[in-house]
C-alpha cells in the first residue's frame, strides 16, 4: 500500500499503482510530488528486500547460463532468437550517440512548465493545454481505417473486417481484465480487447492492438503452424507502424492547432519512453548482469549509484534526480525477464523506418512490409526485418529515429 494524498480538490486520493500516472499527469505539481514521494517511499521502505529479489533472479539467470555452457546470461536470453549481441550493443551505444534530442525535450518541459530544474515528479504531465479532446469509437475506427489505407486495398479490406466484425471487445465492463491486448490462436482470427473511453490515447491504442491483430492474422494464414508465431521482437514492429501511419494521418488532415500540439507531443513522449528509457534500462540490465557475474553483489547502493548516473546521463543538465528515484530498479518488473527492454526500442525504430518508407513510396517498401507481415517465424527477427528493409544490426533506424524526434521539437515549438 502506497498511502493516501491530497487531491487538486483538497479530497484523500488513495495512492495506487494504477491511479499513479493520473496523478503524475495532474497539473498541480504538489500533486505529483506528494504521489511521487507516497509510491517511491514504499519501495525504499522494502529496498533492501527487492535488491536480494533481484540479485537471486540474476544468480538464477547465471546457473542455467552456465549449466548450458553460454558465454553470459545475455548470450543465453538473445541466442533463442538468434539475435547478435552486436545488436543489443548497437542499441546502447546508438543512443547514447544521440542524446541531444532527449536534452532537447527535457530543456523545453522546463520552458512550459516554468521550472527552475525539472524533478522526476515533472516527466508526465502533459505540455499541451487542457483542450477537452473526445473521440467516440466510431471516430477511432474511421480514423484507423483511413490511416491505414496506405497499406493498399487488400490490408484495408481484411482491417474492415476486423474492426466490424466481433474482434473487438470495445468497452470497459464489470469483471473485465484492464489494459488492451491482441490474442489469437493458429485458426482463427484474432481478438482484441479494449477498454475504450473516448481518449486519443485510446485511438492510438485501437491502432496498436489492430496492427498486432492483422500481424498475426496474416501470419497465420501465411505459414504452417510450426512458422505460424512471432517474436517480440518483430511483434512491435507491426503495433508500432500503426501507431506511425495514425500519427501521420492525423497531421496531416487535421486544422486543429491545439489536437497538433496534442499529436506531437504524444510523438515526442512514445520515443522518450520507448526508445530512450527503454535503451537506459538496456544499459542498466547489462550492468547490472555484468556485476554479478563478476562476483560484485547487487547491493541497494551499487545498483542505485548507477542507475543515477544513467538518468544524470541520458536526461541531462535540466533534470534533477533523487534518491528514490535512482531506486527505479526496483520497480521494473522486466527485469525479471533479462535482457527483454531493448526489443521496444528496436520495435520503434523499425517501425519509423518502415513507416517513413511507405509513406514516401519507395521503391518495394509497401511489398515489402507486408511480405513481413505474412512471414511469421519462418526466418530469424533480424533476417526478416531486414527482408522488409530496415537492417537493425546498423546504427542507422535508431539515429533516425533520434533525428526523428528532433524533427518533431522544430514542429511543436514552430505552433508554441
């Protein structure tokens, strides 16, 4: 339990995980602060607990690496896949070549929001003004279906039938699970379950779990069973293109000034967390992997000291961090999943290049990307990501996506 806070009203607000970013998005900043301290402060009171948790993961995660003669515990989890561990390096080493655009954001949260130095309470609450945006799901699915007609008639057709036809469990009901997620079986078409309420968040949702449902409703139709599953790490990819071709939809067509400034952002924060949080949590776990199998205990201060130093690092001069936070460590349940956080990052920033592609019409691209669709298992996630056309072992997709994110300040701060 995380306590209780007052809310803007002065009213008790129970602290939850679930209502947290709600109230981080608040824009009272005592607000956020005071949920900050209530949620952080129950970790530190465990974190002496949740660091020998985490330490016998990663032990556990030693044994079976060296019972299996692999050269580490990452050797072990990206060998499943056949992924190089150049390309996890890659990750890190790419972003952390391409910092800039990250200071850039965090130094523009600190202009809007009149800060002296942003905290870590300050990180969610939304830039763009409090324009009362509603969309009703009908509007999300014409939305969607017209964004997605840039992958030819044949998507669009098979994509109206998933959007009116049953595949959609639409609205939140009573003893219904939270969340969104995409499940199929090899047979039948997928199901997606949604919990909508009127939300661009959730507009952009309904694309995500679609592109996860039409990737998996091609691939079975595609491939025998023994092909006719995905990795994570492709499986981001299809989500995430969707999410691309949306955001790029509604640019485009849309007159709205504040719904752009709403758009962009949302941009700009999708990249800050999924490629630039996820590469410093990559960076954390591979020390963190690389300390105890060095014999160095995962001790409370030597895995906060560094996770630290990474947030010093990746959010820059106008950040200012703390000690609860630098105990995010012990809050990141995929870290009981080694070496899982890069995948998001590599999902993006395929995804941007393929979207960017078949946007411009190159060459092949929209072939392509759907022959990958339709591809299931059958090649390693590196091969068929690269059959499509991005090559994720380069620097390349990840500096563009950075470039990317550069793109979008210049846009956002030309409508400030």
């Amino acid at each position: 339990r995380f306590g209780s806070i007052k809310g803007e009203d002065g009213a008790e607000i129970e602290v939850t995980k679930g209502r947290y970013i709600q109230l981080q998005e608040s824009h009272d900043r005592r607000v956020r602060e005071d949920a900050y301290r209530a949620l952080y402060g129950a970790y530190n009171n465990w974190k002496n607990t949740l660091s020998a948790t985490l330490s016998g993961q990663v032990k556990k995660e030693m044994f079976f690496a060296r019972a299996r003669s692999y050269d580490s515990t990452r050797h072990m989890a990206l060998y499943e896949d056949n992924i190089p561990e150049s390309v996890y390096d890659n990750v890190v080493r790419t972003v952390n070549e391409n910092l800039e655009p990250l200071h850039r954001s965090i130094t523009l949260r600190k202009k809007l929001l009149k800060l002296d130095t942003v905290r870590p309470w300050d990180l969610y609450v939304p830039l763009a003004s409090d324009a009362n945006y509603h969309f009703p799901y009908d509007k999300a699915v014409e939305l969607v279906g017209n964004a997605m007609k840039v992958l030819g008639p044949a998507y669009d057709r098979d994509l109206q039938t998933g959007l009116t036809s049953g595949w959609i469990d639409v609205y939140e009901n009573k003893g219904k699970s939270s969340g969104a997620y995409s499940a199929w079986t090899y047979g039948a078409h997928p199901f997606v379950l949604l919990n909508y309420s009127d939300t661009l968040k959730d507009v952009f949702t309904l694309a995500h779990e679609m592109g996860h449902a039409m990737h998996s409703y091609y691939t079975w139709k595609n491939q025998p069973p023994v092909y006719g599953g995905y990795t994570i790490f492709c499986a981001e990819v299809a989500s995430t293109t969707n999410e691309m071709l949306l955001v790029d939809h509604m640019l485009k067509t849309g007159d709205d000034r504040e719904l752009k400034k709403h758009l962009l952002f949302h941009h700009i924060d999708t990249i800050r967390g999924t490629v630039y949080n996820q590469a410093l949590f990559a960076e954390f776990e591979q020390f963190m992997h690389q300390s105890a199998e060095s014999g160095i205990p995962l001790t409370v201060d030597h895995l906060s000291g560094r996770m630290s130093e990474l947030y010093e690092k990746y959010l820059g001069p106008d950040f200012q961090g703390d000690d609860f936070y630098a105990m995010n460590w012990s809050r990141i349940p995929h870290f009981y999943r080694s070496f899982y956080v890069f995948q998001y990052a590599t999902g993006l920033s395929a995804a941007a290049a393929l979207s960017r592609s078949i946007l411009t019409g190159a060459d092949g691209a929209l072939d392509r990307y759907l022959g990958f669709l339709k591809s299931g298992s059958s090649k390693y996630s590196i091969e068929l990501l690269r059959d499509a056309g991005v090559d994720m072992s380069k620097p390349d997709p990840i500096a563009a996506t950075a470039g990317l994110m550069n793109d979008l300040l210049d846009q956002v701060e030309n409508l400030l």
